[in-house]
C-alpha cells in the first residue's frame, strides 16, 4: 500500500513546478511485478492531473502578481505564453505531460480561464497516455 501512496506523491509532485520524477518509479514498480499494472497507471494518472489541477488553480490566480518583483515568470515569457495558450486553444493541453513546457501551459490554461472541467478531461487524458506508454516500454 505504500508504493501506491509513494507513487501518487511522485506523481503529484512532477506535475507541478517541484523537481519529481514519477516515470522510473512507476516502471520499476511494473517490474516488480508484485502490484496491479492497472492499479499503478490509475494511482499515478489520477496523482498527476490533480497536480496539474494545483497549476491550473495557481494560474487563476496568478496574473494578478505579474508586476511583483518575485513573480516567477517575465512579462514577456507570460505573454509569449497565453499569445501561443489563445492560437493553439485548450488542445494544447494533451501535451500537458511533455517536461519542462507541460507545467507551464496547464499554469497558463489557469490564467487564461480555461474551464475547469475540459482542463481536467484533457489533462487527464494526456497524463494517462504518457503513463500508458511507459507501461508499453517497459
């Protein structure tokens, strides 16, 4: 039971802005062969799009600091950012599970509003077949 909790917390944690990496402990955890493949892909999908929910929900509320000196993002990588979120649409969500861009765009789906529930089915859907695929290789 704690290589599930273990691996939700690694999932969660990849998905927002925190240096985790949940791929290698999913695939060592399937070759343990001890747990359900199934069990794990569900545990880790659901562990990262709820961390990915965390930056949607940051990102509503986000722009409002964007002239504080601390904020994390520059003004033009903000607006470089929703100018590519408005071209591309909510669709750019399904590369929600790619490093380094996949935290950004579900922080800027936050800022831009995106609905709630068309960010969770997307975003869920993306983390799932990242996940899907790692099981495949391994």
């Amino acid at each position: 039971m704690f290589s599930y909790f273990l691996l939700f917390i690694s999932a969660f944690g990849a998905a927002t802005l925190f240096p985790f990496q949940s791929e290698a402990l999913l695939a060592g955890l399937i070759m343990t062969g001890e747990r359900s493949p199934t069990a794990l892909l569900i545990v880790a999908t659901i562990g990262n799009a709820l961390g990915s929910c965390v930056n949607w929900w940051l990102g509503t509320r986000l722009e409002r600091y964007k002239d504080r000196k601390w904020f994390p993002v520059s003004e033009k990588n903000l607006s470089k950012a929703q100018a590519m979120y408005a071209n591309h649409g909510s669709l750019l969500l399904l590369f929600s599970w790619l490093p380094i861009i996949g935290d950004p765009i579900t922080l800027v789906s936050g800022v831009l509003k995106e609905k709630f529930w068309k960010f969770l089915i997307l975003v869920t859907v993306a983390k799932f077949v990242r996940y899907w695929l790692v099981y495949l290789m391994v």
